[in-house]
C-alpha cells in the first residue's frame, strides 16, 4: 500500500504530537494520587456509576448527547436514546447488536474523539454496551436484530471498477463526497445530522476509515446505513453486484495513510487525548491507541 501525505494540513505535527504525550503523561501523573491506584484489576462499578463518571462528560447524563465537554467536539455524540446507531452489522433501521455496542467501546470511532474505553475491563464494557441500549427510548419488540450477511467479494476486475465509477455519479455521492472523494461536494457544508447539528461528509480518499477499512466494510455500509446522519442509505436501491462495484471504486479513492504521531492518533483522536479522561491515561499507559504495526 502506498503511504504518502497528501494533505499536510491535516496533520498533528510531530511536535504537536511530542506536547501532547508531555500533557497526557502529566495528567497521568497527577491523576495516580486521586485515582486507586494500583496495579490489581479494578473492582466491577456499578453501571449507571461508570457511565456518569466515563461517558456522561460527552455523551450526556441520559445519554442525549449533550454533555459538557460537547462543545469542544466537532464530530458530536449521537443520542443514543434515539435508538440511531451508526456503527452496526443490522440491516437499516433495526437496532444495533449489543456485540456492534461492545466493539464501539472497545475499539473506539477511528479520528473521533470516541476513543478505545481501554481503561474498562471486558465486563465493565458489556454491563456498559446493555446499559446504553437500555436507554432508548422506545426500545423495539419482536424477533432479535440480525446481523446482514456479507457474501464473498467478486474478483476486482476493470468491468467491476468501471460499472462502481458509474454508479459513484448516478447515485449522487459527488453531491456531498466530491468528484473525487475528497469530502468537498457542492452539499457538502451544509449537511445536519438528526438533532440538526452540522455534520460533515466523509473524505472517502482518508485511512482509516470510520466504518472500517476492508471492502467489506464498505458493502456492509451501503445495507446498514449511517443512521441519524444525511447520508442516504441504498439498501434496496442497489443490488449485490452493484454494492460490491460501489464499494471497490470507493475503496479505490484513497491510498494514503495519514502518518500517526507519537500515540499513533489522528484527526479529533487527539482532541479526545487532549480532555485526559481515564481512556486518554489508559491509552497513554500502553503506548497509543492502536497496537504499533509490528
Ligand atoms: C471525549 C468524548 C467521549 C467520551 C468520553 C466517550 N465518547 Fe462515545 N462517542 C463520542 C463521539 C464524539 C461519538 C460519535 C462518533 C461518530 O459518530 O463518528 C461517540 C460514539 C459512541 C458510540 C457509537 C454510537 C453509534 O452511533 O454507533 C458508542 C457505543 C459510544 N460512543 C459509547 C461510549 C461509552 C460507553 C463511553 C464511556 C465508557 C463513551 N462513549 C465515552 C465521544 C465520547
Ligand atoms: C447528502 C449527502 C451525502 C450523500 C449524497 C452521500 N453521502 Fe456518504 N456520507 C455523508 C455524511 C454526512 C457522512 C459522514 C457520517 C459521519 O461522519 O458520521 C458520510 C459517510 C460516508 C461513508 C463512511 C466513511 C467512513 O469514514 O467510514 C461512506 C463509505 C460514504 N459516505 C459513501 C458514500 C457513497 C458511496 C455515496 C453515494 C452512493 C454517498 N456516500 C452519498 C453524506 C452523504
């Protein structure tokens, strides 16, 4: 894979990179005297406890996604009683899975401020993942969600490539993502979320993504769609043959990997590292928010 910068400015320099891990191993530091200490497991806190003192701070006390520290957010919590879940394996408008929840808070939304909750323990982030889904508000009933199945990837042929060039301009995706992908359509500044706040299409040529970085993802995007959000969801409108098209051009958009600093984090990862919760010592303490590649 080719990895070169393409757009400096969008870069935490590595300076600015070098002052944030200062300003992180400081809150550390400071934070041992307060914090329990240790190096035992912490002891299981009662949900609704973990919830007020790790989530509330952005997602809300009831969890509608207005927490104090919002307005430092450009990418903002969702309201997460509302049911809308943008990252899921079920179909369009079903629930989430509680494993969709889990994987949210384990791994975190790649250049959101939503970082890895990598200071909870594996139960601590199951008791929270049932917690958040017993918040919504009119949770609904019947048979369980089911995860959409993703079949196995055609070959990626130019045919393939070509039909996927097509359908990108017949489906309207320039109208927000840009000819090229870059995020710059002439729609682009003037999308709302669900609660009205502006929210930005995705530059598509940007690693990692959101939703994940394997062709895969991408088809399994076109059926789940991205709730709560302005982009349209194709589920029916596009048959397999032509998700695995889209979903190969789209991959084709963008080979550049934006080079991680110090703690490896990118884009509004550093503004979650900069509010110095527990997840941003936890992180710190084992060296980034993903594993080094080695
Ligand atoms: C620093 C702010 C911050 C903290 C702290 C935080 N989150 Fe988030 N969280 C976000 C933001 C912002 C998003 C939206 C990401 C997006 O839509 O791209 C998000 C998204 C999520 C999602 C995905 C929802 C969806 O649409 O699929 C889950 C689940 C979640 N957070 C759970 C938690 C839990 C549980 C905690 C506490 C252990 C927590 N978050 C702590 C900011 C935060
Ligand atoms: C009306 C505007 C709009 C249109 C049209 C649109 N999108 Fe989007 N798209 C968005 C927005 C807004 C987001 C960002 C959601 C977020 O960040 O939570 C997004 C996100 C995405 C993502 C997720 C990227 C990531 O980082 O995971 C993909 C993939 C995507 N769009 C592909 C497409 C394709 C392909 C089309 C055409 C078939 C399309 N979009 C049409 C607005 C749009």
């Amino acid at each position: 894979m080719v990895r070169r910068i393409r757009r400096p400015r969008r870069l935490a320099t590595q300076a600015t990179m070098r002052r944030l891990l200062l300003a992180v191993a400081a809150i550390g530091c400071a934070a041992v005297g307060a914090a329990s200490g240790g190096d035992e497991a912490p002891a299981l806190e009662p949900v609704e406890r973990l919830y007020q003192q790790e989530c509330a701070p952005c997602h809300g006390e009831t969890g509608e996604g207005d927490g104090v520290l919002v307005y430092k957010l450009r990418t903002k919590p969702p309201d997460l009683t509302s049911g809308r879940y943008k990252f899921k394996t079920t179909a369009q408008g079903e629930p989430p899975l509680r494993e969709d929840v889990f994987r949210s808070i384990t791994q975190g939304v790649a250049t959101t401020p939503m970082l890895p909750q990598a200071q909870l323990s594996e139960d601590e982030a199951w008791l929270l993942a049932d917690h958040l889904l017993s918040l919504v508000r009119r949770p609904r009933s019947g048979k369980p969600p089911e995860a959409v199945e993703v079949g196995e990837a055609p070959p990626r042929t130019d045919e393939v490539m070509s039909r996927g060039r097509g359908l990108y301009g017949q489906m309207e995706c320039p109208r927000c993502h840009g000819d090229r992908g870059y995020g710059d359509g002439p729609s682009a500044y003037t999308q709302t979320d669900a609660q009205g706040r502006s929210i930005q299409p995705r530059d598509l040529s940007y690693r990692p993504r959101k939703t994940g970085d394997r062709v895969e993802d991408l088809y399994r995007v076109f059926v789940t769609g991205l709730a709560g959000t302005p982009m349209p969801s194709f589920g029916e409108a596009l048959t397999e043959r032509d998700r695995w098209a889209l979903a190969y051009y789209v991959d084709s958009l963008g080979v550049e990997e934006y080079e991680r600093g110090p703690l490896q984090s990118i884009g509004e990862e550093a503004v979650g590292l900069e509010i110095g919760t527990r997840a941003a010592e936890a992180l710190a303490a084992r060296g980034g928010i993903r594993p080094p590649a080695e």
